[in-house]
C-alpha cells in the first residue's frame, strides 16, 4: 500500500476483526517526526513515547521534533537523518521509537495479532526498525523485496538484546571483506526489563525456488511464506529472463512467473496468497490450494481506517464508480530497479507532466543504493536524485532516466509533504493493485467509504 497506508488504525482495526493487521514499516522515522511536528493533534504519538521502556530516549525523541500546536505551515518539515552504514546514536534512537510507537498503537486495547512489513531492500533501517516492533510486542514480521535469509537469526538475537549485524548489498564491490550495518540495542535501551518474546517470521516470495532457498538456508527457521505475484500492488518481483515490454511499456509476465503453490505447499511451512486476492472467490481458492488464507491490501487501500488522504480516497471512489481506474506496472519508476505499479491520479506524479516539473532531490534516502569508491569506501546514491549529482557518484545516465521519488511521494499520500521553495509541496504517487474490481463490490452502509470490518465481511460472505 505504501508508507503509512497501512498505519496502525488500518492494521487495529483489522486485528480487531480477527485478521493479522500489519502496518507498513517503511519510512516510520518520518512519519513519526512530521507528527510531531504537527503537534499530534490527538497525543497518540506522545502516548506512545511515554510507553518507550526507556523514558531518556522518548524523552530526546520528544525535544527534538515536538512542536506545540503544530509547526509554521510556511516552513519545511524538519527532517529525520538519512542512516548510513556510519551511525550515531540519535538516527537509531528515532527508528527504535519510531517501529514502537507504530506497533504499540496498532496493538492497544485488544488482544488481536498486529505484523510489521518490511522491505529487504530498504537495509540501512532494518535493524534497529526491528528491534523497535519488537519491544512493542509486534506477534508477525513480513520482509519483502530481496533476499531476507539473514533476518530470521537477527530476531532470534534481538530477542535477548545482543547486537547485530548483516551485510549491506553494494554495487560495483571490488574490496575483498564485506561491508555490514551494526546495531546494539544498548545504544537505545540500556537497561531492557527482559528477554522478548519472538515473534513469527514471513518472508515474502514469488518464486518457489526463492521459498525453498529461504525454508532450507535461512539463519534461523521460518515461520510462513507470503507467496505475492505481480498483480499485487507496490513492488513486484521482475519477470523471469530477459526483460520485455508491451505495446503500453509495461514488463511482460508469463507462465514462467506463475508460482506453483502446489509445489509451495510440499514445503512443509504454512503460506499465504497475495496479490489480486482480495475477493471470496479467491480466498476459497487459496484455502484450495492448501493456503491459510490471503493477504490483502487493495480493498483496505481505501477504507476509511487506512492512511491515505481522505481527498485521495474520495478520488478513488469517484474514479471507480466512473471512467475506472488506471494501474500502470511501470518498469523504471522505483530507484530499486523493481517493478512498481503506479495508480494514474491527476495531479499526481504518476502523470509524467507533472513529475517532470518537479525538482529532482534526494532528501529522504530510503532507496539510496550503497556503492563502493575505489579507496573501498561506501558511498550511496539514488537513480531518483538529480541526473548531475547521480553520475558525479559514478551512477551512468541512462539509469537515471524515468527514475521517481517514491519516498516524497509516498509520504505526500498521508497528508506530510515536505514543502519545497516557493510554498510548492511534493505530490502524491499513488500505488495500487491491479485488481480494483472488489472495491465497488464492498458495502458502504450509506457512506462514501467503507471501514475494515465491511471489507471482513465482504471476504467472508
């Protein structure tokens, strides 16, 4: 759904229901900070705060974003570091609290499960994003986009507060030793009350020869499998072999990307469905396959619970119930390299009028690429940032070419765009699953828009 779509109301709500809600993990730093800035109307960040079990940090997390009453609407957000492999103590502090605040809110007052979804390719947040959900008691953590084979023995060892590590992906490595984040949750929680409880594994997958990698060679055993195709919506897996386009620029899929969930099943662990699957039919059919069910993201997308702005929402609706929605699988949208479906909103990035008036900058960096300088030093770039500063890093041009801001787009869904000169704010960049069909076929009750217990029990009629 993108970053805080899925906030902890959304993910509440369907924990409520009986369903696992899962909120996005990404870019909770941000979201925590521009809150804050905001004033946070309602105290729901600054409840949480009080909740962090150590009080110094909350306390430094608080003093430096707080703003009473909400900031100037005339000055800029500001901005939460962008992490690299070269730490201090303050970035790690505003993700550990960041992951909890979002997991303790999903979590309060009630006894449902809450997940956190992550994505293997973001990596310079992971470590301490997991460390933070888990203090808050997160029962699921859903890692994605990648290969996250290392994670399952990084959540064995946070459970008792050890320090962690991975490897950091690096383009164009020629050292001969390997390049790896570090995270001590001393450095954020000197004093935990105990060890805590681990919470189940679910990697995401589109392939059965990636889950049989993952369920043989992981650090630690899995938990369950997410088994996404490519009409999901955000990032999708790349088409197997050379890489084609159709007539209207999008990768061609084949029978060579359809996952075998028979084959899934002999694995032995428990999966999931996901990706246009979002409807009573597909979910007996999942349950046919031997599936415990599915994952849906589309259809909550807009319901009333979910983080998107009401006015997009509302958008949404009038589009559906009008000309359609458009979803286009664009190939080089995300600075990543994968695959992103992009929902067509006017006035939105999506339209490539508008995007390319816009002032390509990189102020967020959660997508950045780590790379090596010939003195084997890292450096980081993104594909997204101006074409000028991208190749100065040694990036080549036609990498740069058609590259968007997922990061400032995303956050501009939530209603927390970052204000640029002039007065100008950055603009949403909407993502969407193919399937929209389910979305008119949800009852409204008399209401513009739907909430989560209509769309549970849309599925289960």
């Amino acid at each position: 759904m993108g970053a805080g779509v899925s906030n902890w109301r959304l993910a509440r709500a369907a924990a409520q229901q009986g369903l696992l809600g899962t909120v996005s993990g990404t870019g909770l730093d941000s979201i925590m900070a521009r809150q804050l800035q905001l004033g946070d109307p309602e105290g729901d960040v600054r409840r949480a705060l009080d909740a962090f079990p150590c009080r110094e940090t909350a306390d430094r997390i608080r003093e430096r974003f707080f703003v009473e009453g909400g900031k100037d609407p005339s000055q800029p957000f500001k901005p939460a570091r962008v992490l690299t492999e070269e730490h201090t103590g303050d970035e790690h502090d505003v993700l550990v609290v960041a992951n909890f605040v979002e997991v303790y809110l999903a979590k309060e007052g009630h006894d449902g499960l809450v997940g956190i979804n992550f994505l293997e390719k973001i990596q310079s947040p992971t470590l301490p994003s997991l460390y933070g959900a888990m203090l808050a008691g997160v029962d699921v953590i859903a890692v994605g986009a990648g290969i996250p084979r290392e994670i399952p023995g990084v959540i064995d060892r946070l459970t008792t507060h050890q320090p962690v590590q991975i490897d950091i992906h690096v383009l164009g490595k020629v050292s001969a030793g390997p390049h790896r984040l570090h995270f001590d949750p001393a450095e954020v929680v000197k004093s935990p009350a105990g060890a805590l409880a681990r919470p189940m594994f679910f990697p995401i997958v589109a392939s059965v020869t990636l889950a049989n990698m993952l369920v043989k060679k992981s650090t630690s055993p899995i938990d369950g499998l997410i088994v996404e195709d490519h009409t999901a919506g955000g990032h999708n897996a790349t088409p197997r072999g050379r890489m084609q386009l159709s007539g209207q620029g999008e990768p061609v899929y084949g029978t060579r990307d359809d996952v075998d969930l028979e084959a899934i099943r002999k694995l032995g662990v428990p999966f999931w469905v996901a990706g246009s699957c979002g409807s009573p039919e597909e979910l007996a059919r999942a349950r046919g396959a031997g599936a415990q069910g599915i994952q849906v993201g589309t259809l909550f997308a807009v319901c009333q619970e979910s983080g998107l702005t009401t006015e997009i929402k509302e958008k949404i609706m009038e589009m559906c119930a009008g000309e359609g929605l458009k979803v286009f699988t664009d190939p080089v949208a995300s600075p990543t390299g994968f695959p992103f479906k992009v929902l067509s909103l006017p006035q939105s990035n999506s339209e490539p009028d508008v995007y390319d008036a816009r002032c390509r900058v990189c102020d967020l960096g959660y997508l950045r690429e780590a790379y090596e300088r010939p003195d084997g030093t890292l450096g980081w770039r993104c594909p997204a940032e101006s074409p000028e500063a991208y190749v100065r890093k040694g990036g080549k041009p036609e990498d740069s070419v058609g590259r968007k801001c997922l990061c400032n787009g995303l956050l501009a869904n939530i209603g927390l765009p970052q204000l640029r000169g002039g007065g100008a704010c950055e603009l949403p960049l909407v993502t969407f699953g193919v399937d929209t069909a389910g979305i008119d076929r949800v009852p409204r009750n008399g209401s513009r828009l739907y909430t989560v217990a209509d769309v549970v029990a849309y599925l289960m009629s």
